[in-house]
C-alpha cells in the first residue's frame, strides 16, 4: 500500500463524465449488486442450515441481518479508511475479506462460526467495497452523476434476479457448503471492480506547488464538520426515518399473498415482478434527475420520490386479491427504484465531493440502526395485530413522514439559491487562488532582484508591479467559454489601473 496513489478528491481535476469514467461505473454497478443482493441470496440455504444445524428459522435469519449491519454500520470505518489509503486499495483488501468470509464458512461445524464467517467477515468486506465505490463514482461523474447513479443502482435488482437462481442451482448441485466455496471465488470480482478504481491524477506540481502541499494542513480521517450543514443533518434525519418503513413491504408482500390462500410459486412471482420494474425504474429516474430544470431541485425530486413509496404502501394495504399485490408491486417497484436512484445523488449534491467520503459512512451508519429496528418491529406489530393491513399502514407512514421532514426542512431552512455541484468553471481551476498570489509573489521578486545582481530606481519596481498587476487581472478575468464579461467592469478595472499607476493599459490587455 506504500506506492498507492492516495485519491484525496482535492486534486482540482475535472471530472471526465466519460472515457475511463464508465468502467468505474460498471465496477460500481456490479458491487451495488452484491451488497444489495447478496444477503437476500443466501437465504436460499437458510433450509440446509436449519436441517445441518438443528436451528431455527430466525436463528438463520441473523446471517442476513449481521450482514446489513455491518453493510451499513462499518461506514465510519470505510471512510476513514479511504481518507488514509485511497479507494483502490481498501476495495481490493474488501474484495478478500468478502471472499474469505464465504469460503470459511463452507468449513463452518456450527451456526456461530457462519455468523462470523459469512455475517462479521463477508459483510465488512462487502462494506469496504460498496462505499468506496460509490465515493469513485462521485469523482469520475458531475455533468453525468444522475444518470451515473441510476445506472449504478440497478445493479441491485439485476444481481438479485441472477444470484438467487444461481443459489438455488448450486444448493440442488453441490449442496450448502458448496454452494458457499462457489459463492466465495465469485465474490474475488470485486477484487477485480476495485482494480477499476483507478484515482484522478493531478497535474504536474512545480516548485510551488510542493512548498504549499507542505504547508497544507492533512485532510481529516473523519470529518465531523460535516454536521454543521443543516442540508446534510436534514437529509440524514429524513433518511433515517425513511429507512424504518422502506425495507419493510418487500419482505413481508409474499406472505401476505400466501396469507390470502395464494400457493408459495405464485406468491415468489411478485418479488421477481417488484425486482424487473426496479431495473427499468432507476436509470429513468438518474435521466430524469439529470435534466438542466429538475437537477438543481434534485431534493424534491427525492421527496416526491418518498412521498410515491409511503402512498403506494398505504394504498396497498387495503389489498385483498392477488391482482391487487401485483397492482401493488409495479407502483412500489416505480417508486423503490426512484428512491433508490437519488438517495446518494442527493447526498452527493448537498455536500459536495470533498466530503461526501466522511459524509456516505455517517449517514449509514445512523441508517444502520435504522435497519435492524424497523423489520424487527414490524414483525412485532404483526404478532399483535396478526394483520398485515397495519403492518404496511406503518411503513407507509414513516417513509410519507420522512418525504414531509425532507421537503419541508429545506424549504424552510435552506435560504441559498439551488445551484449544480462542481461547476466546471471551478473543476477546471487546477491552480488555486493561493497558489496563483504565490506565483506572483515569486515572479516580483525575480524581476525586482534582476536575478540577484545590482540595485533598480523606484520606477523600475514601479513598472515590474504594474507588469504583475496587469498578468494577475488577466488571470481573474479570464472566464470559461459561454460566460460573458461585464464591459463596463472591464473598463473600470482598466480605469483604475491607469490612474493608479500613470500606466496607459488597453483593455484588450485585460482579457
């Protein structure tokens, strides 16, 4: 790790919105897949483990539930870990561990070293290479982050439309433990995805350049500062509150078919009916989020988008057919995927690039406890009720209380006008502001010394001034193409210029 290029995502480099930038989409979309669908996969060998072990049904459910959590509490730990190393390096450690954690659990004699092996080990692997991802993405994509992000998202109804067959064949073929050595070589492709996380290279430093990085202070680890942005402590509240309800349909919609005296095939249907509208539902909804008038006003978009799922959710509990479920679950399938699509475009528009690293694992993890409370309770509030109406009358509320808290907040709180992250105007400055009055500083000093040798009169200094003057005006001035330039501000600045220093200066110059 010594020889890692460390991507701090200070750089000042553009991002490219293309060109190497869609392999690292594809590596992106390929572990979304995995860290999304991987835990619902391995419930397909929850039967063999309860025959293997002697357990039961909820003892096996904890594989997955350990798996989420560490999906989603381990984020601090990621984002410290990439602020020190880089993405590259932590994904492909991340790749290992995913790997190592299946294959030990192939050898596992009870159903703790599974809890170890496949929960602790595999979901902090799987962690190390979900936020990582995510983080690159960001960097590679401005212009084309929306849609970037909807097509990254799909890899997660995609992944589980084809990884729980393939845990079904395997099962059938090789049995459990099998089936999780199989499983295992097949996560070393996240080693792979991580090698596609190549970092954005500056340009070259000059002298300069390097006394001023040794100055600079070192980026924190883990930037708590973060919560001094009330859009980011909004977002994270309504995310919080959202993830209660969110998860909550999806895992209780095939029971609540067969609860209607549906048999289990045509119960499975409507979660692989949910999964194929999501996989359309988000890149048209990264498109959508792309377009000039809707991209600035993302955080309603993800609102809405909130508001759709908690309404569909509360429509579908007066459910009582299966065509209804199936009505059901094309609408929630529209809106799961919205949401899922925005979620992180919105949080990456509210912090912007430099710190959504320390931002993504503050948020997931707040969203972890999130996760392990809010199916949990809605299985209690079943047990009570042994009705299935409140139980989505529950999840509907809480995800229309976060859409609410959402819209509401930055309606209320958030003053600044809507403007899209990373100008280009701004990418493209490789050179600081700090940077440029060193340059200056250094230059005046080498016309004034003459290289070091003899004495000059005081117009002398007063003509390399108004020489420097004159080079630091061009540079500010100096717009990207498609910005116009005030003429009468332009006339001034070289008004200025001449009464100040006797000097006639053309305001061609000045350009």
């Amino acid at each position: 790790m010594g020889g890692a290029v460390v991507d701090t995502g200070n750089s000042g480099v553009k991002a490219p919105d293309g060109g190497w930038g869609w392999a690292v989409l594809f590596g992106c979309f390929v572990i979304t897949g995995f860290s999304y669908a991987f835990p619902k996969a391995v419930s397909v060998f929850f039967k063999e483990l309860i025959r293997e072990f002697g357990v039961g049904y909820s003892d096996t459910a904890w594989i997955s539930s350990i798996l989420l959590a560490m999906l989603y509490g381990s984020g601090p730990i990621c984002s410290i870990l990439v602020n020190r190393f880089g993405c590259r390096p932590v994904m492909m450690v991340g790749g290992l561990f995913a790997s190592l954690g299946m294959i030990l659990a192939s050898f596992a004699t009870n159903i703790f070293q599974i809890y170890l092996s496949t929960g602790v080990i595999t979901g902090l692997g799987l962690a190390l290479n979900f936020q990582p991802s995510l983080i690159m993405l960001n960097r590679y994509f401005s212009e084309k982050r929306p849609l970037a992000n909807g097509l990254a998202a799909a890899g997660s109804p995609v992944a589980l439309c084809c990884l729980s067959p393939l845990g079904q064949v395997l099962q059938y073929k090789f049995g459990w433990r099998g089936g999780f050595l199989i499983l295992g070589g097949l996560l070393l492709n996240c080693c792979a995805c991580g090698a596609l996380m190549r970092p954005l290279m500056a340009p070259k430093k000059n002298e300069v350049d390097e006394k001023e990085k040794e100055t600079k202070p070192k980026p924190k680890l883990l930037d708590f500062s973060v919560f001094k942005d009330r859009g980011f402590v909004i977002y994270t509240v309504a995310a919080a509150i959202m993830v209660l309800g969110l998860f909550v349909p999806p895992v209780f919609v095939v029971s609540y078919a067969k609860e209607l005296g549906n048999e289990d095939t045509k119960s499975s249907l409507l979660l692989t009916i949910l999964g194929f509208i999501d996989i359309f539902a988000r890149p048209t909804c990264g498109i959508i989020a792309g377009l000039k008038w809707v991209r600035p006003r993302c955080v309603y978009l993800f609102s809405f988008a909130m508001l759709f799922n908690g309404i569909t959710d509360l429509v579908g509990s007066l459910a009582k057919d299966y065509s209804s479920l199936v009505v059901f679950c094309i609408f929630f399938g529209i809106s799961y995927g919205m949401v899922g699509a925005l979620q992180f475009e919105v949080l990456m528009t509210i912090v912007g690039t430099e710190k959504f690293s320390s931002a993504i694992g503050l948020v997931l993890l707040v969203e972890a406890f999130a996760v392990l409370v809010g199916p949990p309770g809605a299985g209690r509030l079943l047990d009570a009720t042994k009705n299935y109406m409140y139980v989505f009358l529950l999840a509907g509320c809480e995800v229309v209380i976060s859409a609410l808290v959402l819209a509401i907040c930055n309606f209320l709180f958030i003053n600044k006008k809507p403007q899209e992250p990373d100008p280009p105007a701004k990418m493209e400055m490789a050179i600081t502001e700090a940077e440029m009055e060193e340059l200056n500083k250094t230059q005046l000093e080498e016309k004034v010394n003459g290289g070091g040798t003899g004495e000059i009169g005081k117009e002398q200094v007063e003509q390399s001034i108004q020489e420097i003057a004159t080079e630091s005006e061009n540079t500010k001035v100096k717009e990207p193409d498609g910005i116009e330039v005030d003429t009468i501000e332009l006339e001034n600045v070289s008004k200025k210029v001449t009464e100040t220093n006797g000097v006639v200066v053309e305001p061609e110059s000045s350009l």
